[in-house]
C-alpha cells in the first residue's frame, strides 16, 4: 500500500557527491551574481552583459532569424526578453520562461531632500508589500540614475563598498516606545518616516540660515555627481538593504540575501536558457518589472511590448501574417518562474502542512495562486500540469505541489494570469523562500539548483 501513497523526502538525503559539488558550485555563482546587482537596472544590464558573452545578439542586428539563433531585446532598462529560435514553427507554439527583476524596497520621493530639526533625510515612498518595522535600524544603500535635463545620466551606487558611507532609518529606543508599542504592527512604523538619513553637519560658509545640514549635502552632491536639487525630480533612485547575499547554516545549506524574489528565478531562467541550443521549439526567457505593484506601465507585463518583441521575432522569421500572434500564444506553454512562500515551522498555523512548499524538497509548483476563492488566479488546467510532471519525473527534477497559505489566511499574485489571458498554458514554478519581502530573505541551495535544473528540461521539451 505504501507505493501508492505520495513520498515527501528532502532532497539532501542520500544526495550523491556529484549532485552536492554542482548545488554548492552554482549558489556561489548565484550569490556573486546577487552582490552585483540589487535592482531591476542592474539585473538587466548584467544579465544583457553575460547573455551577449553566450552569445545573443540584439534584435536589431539581425535582418533576418534562423533556427538556433540567440537573439534578445531591452526595453527601457527594466525590461529584457531572450530567446533561442528553434526549428519547428513558431506557429505551433513557444516555450516561456517569465520571472521579474523587481523586489520591494523604498524609493526616493520626487523631491526627497529635507532637513528635520539638524539632520538631512531622504523622503522615501515604500515600493510593493512591505512589513516597514523591518526597514529600520538596518544599513541601507542607494542605487538607481539620475537622468539631468540635457539628457545625462547618472549611474549612482552608494552604501555597498566597505569604503563607503551607509545609510539608515532610525527607530525609537524600547524606553521610549511604550506608545509604539501600543499599536498594530502595521501602524507602528508610520510610511511617511521611512525618511533615510543622510547628514548632519551643516554647511560652514553659512553661519546662520535654515537648512544648513541640507545645503551641505546638496554642495556633497554637486560636488560628486554634478548635480542640483532640480535633478531629482528626473532620477530614479532606490533603497535597498546594504546586506551581502551570504551562505546561511553551519551546514552551509541555505542561503540569505536581498531580493530574492524574485532574482532566484531571474538567474536560474537565465542560466537555463543560456544552456539551449537548437531547440525544436523556440524557448523564450522575458524578466519583467512592476510585478510587485500590480505589473502596470510600460515596464510591467500588463503592457504589450511583449508582444512586440513576439511579433518582431515573427517578422524576422518572415512568417508573420495578420492573427498568427494570438494563434502562437495559444499553441505556448508557459512557466511563471515566481517564488513561493516556505513553510516556516515558527508560524506553522499560517500554513496548510500538507499543501506547502517545504524548504529543501525541490522547487515548487503552485496551480494556482490568488486570494481567499482563487481570485485573480489563472489556475493552471489538469491536462497541463499532467504535462509538467512528466517532464519533470522522466528527468528526475525534485519538485513539490504546493499552495501560497491556508485558505482565508492570505493569498498573493504571479504575472500567470497575465499570459494564461493571451491563450498560454500557465503555471507558477519556483523557489520556496523563507522572510519573504523581508530585507533578508532565505532559500535552499539544493532548491535553487532545482530551479535551474526543471527551467533547463522546460525548454528543452
């Protein structure tokens, strides 16, 4: 009888000596490639700069596309799509691979320098969900661009170097916080001081004046990147954690860092398809911005550059007719490289023990993902995930059935019902992650490695 039921077994037990060398090899790679780039302008730049390395070329140097050519476009910054021509049809349809290169953080408001009392602050308006008790009292870096009126651009990253200044959000002492602690966690940290500090001195040419501290820092800025007050209304700055993504565990089995949701399957999908060559059908990887508000703007994956970058691909194969794109999305299949919520044994009750992704046990399949009745949720069909357990058994890829929460508890959303609506069969695959949208967040090497291994049998099926 036992054969019949479903085993449930970590993937470190009995792992061969092979399988844990190539686990521990690709999460230092992994890691390193977190520590250079904490933002989705990073993430794309340095993606873009090791895809061109294996070989990809830009759109717009190719005049015509030819099974197993390695082709790729940016848009923006934030956005960027690659793909591997394979040599059946596009009208029978692609393989997708999809993660987003955002991660909640604070961004800089539109005028953010402000003095308060003799400290300098930068104003911040928090990006995505946030438990904002947890972005205080932390080291804090600065990334992102500032883009001067003429057209300039700025490149800024501060905080990261042992040799540069860091930045914090400051918090009440425990003597002091009886009120604070009096109040909801949610309503503990009010948004609106989430102000970062950034100085105190103040200027020493003015011996009298307002805003001393905030004109020193404005002749620091000028100084360094040539700047005026004016040029924040056209930057775009964030704030992120100043952490080193590191090894977690005497066993060094874990991994802790920033971001990583959803950058754990950014860099697994991108390893994957780097590994493609001459599929039999066209494998497509696309990392998108704006997930964690909402995947609006012509960033996020609710605009239709996607498809353009469909359509192009089409063009370039010089088979592109009126409706044919909407026939190849129904005729694709899709991964929503997401990450999934861990099961945390110190907040059990808030999981389903049964239906959970569990850290170590391979990635995770989540069907469906929503709110409370599966709202919002694309709810992947039976025929498809039949599908992707084939695959995925016939190549030995550890992988688990899992759900985002108990029923009631809680729920979130994936950029899956966003493809699944264009005719694309869906379904969320991913990380478990422990802390997640936390500053620090944690994953399993072996199940990161899983990642990379079921993305890789993806495009090539």
């Amino acid at each position: 009888m036992s054969e019949l039921e479903r085993k449930r077994k970590s993937g470190w037990e009995k792992i061969t000596e092979d399988l844990e060398k190539n686990v521990f090899q690709f999460a230092d790679e992994y890691m390193n490639y977190l520590n250079q780039a904490k933002t989705e302008r990073e993430i794309v730049a340095l993606s873009e700069k090791i895809a061109r390395e294996s070989g990809f070329k830009s759109l717009d140097e190719y005049t015509e596309l030819h099974p197993g050519d390695k082709v790729y476009f940016v848009n923006r910054g934030k956005n960027l799509y690659l793909a591997v021509m394979g040599t059946k049809s596009m009208e029978e349809g692609v393989n997708i691979i999809g993660a987003h290169a955002d991660s909640p953080r604070l961004d800089l408001k539109p005028n953010p320098l402000v003095q308060e009392g003799e400290f300098a602050y930068l104003k911040t308006h928090y990006y995505g969900g946030i438990k904002k008790y947890q972005w205080t009292a932390i080291p804090l870096a600065i990334h992102g661009v500032i883009v001067k009126e003429n057209g300039e651009k700025i490149t800024i990253s501060l905080g990261e170097s042992e040799n540069e200044p860091v930045f914090t959000i400051t918090d009440l002492l425990p003597h002091l916080a009886k009120e604070q602690e009096q109040k909801k966690l949610s309503e503990a940290i009010n948004g609106e001081n989430l102000a970062v500090v950034v100085g105190n001195r103040p200027d020493d040419e003015e011996e009298k004046g307002k805003d001393r501290v905030k004109k020193n820092i404005l002749k620091l800025l000028n100084k360094k990147y040539g700047i005026t007050e004016d040029d924040f209304m056209s930057s775009e700055l964030e704030v992120v954690p100043a952490f080193k993504t590191r090894t977690l565990g005497l066993d060094e089995s874990l991994i802790a860092g920033y971001g990583q949701d959803d950058k754990v399957c950014v860099y697994t999908a991108l390893r994957a398809i780097l590994n493609v060559q001459n599929p039999e059908r066209t494998a497509v990887c696309l990392f998108s911005d704006k997930e964690e508000i909402g995947s609006m703007g012509n960033t996020g994956m609710e605009s239709h550059v996607f498809d353009t970058f469909i359509a192009e691909l089409l063009n370039k194969s010089r088979i592109n007719r009126p409706n044919l794109l909407d026939k190849v999305f129904c005729n694709s299949r899709m991964l929503s490289a997401d990450v999934d919520a861990g099961s945390d044994p110190l907040y059990a009750s808030v999981s389903d023990p049964h239906n959970a992704g569990l850290i170590g046990y391979g990635i995770s399949l989540n069907k469906y993902t929503g709110v409370r009745g599966k709202s919002n949720s694309s709810d992947a069909n039976a025929e498809y995930v039949a599908f992707i357990r084939r695959i995925f058994n016939q190549n030995s890829i550890k992988y688990q059935l899992a759900e985002l929460g108990k029923v009631d508890i809680g729920g979130g959303g994936t950029i899956a019902y966003i493809l699944a609506n264009k005719g694309v069969d869906v379904i969320d695959c991913g990380v478990p992650v422990l802390s997640m949208h936390a500053p620090y967040e944690v994953t399993s090497k072996f199940d990161v490695y899983s990642a990379y291994m079921a993305y890789t049998v993806f495009f090539n099926n």
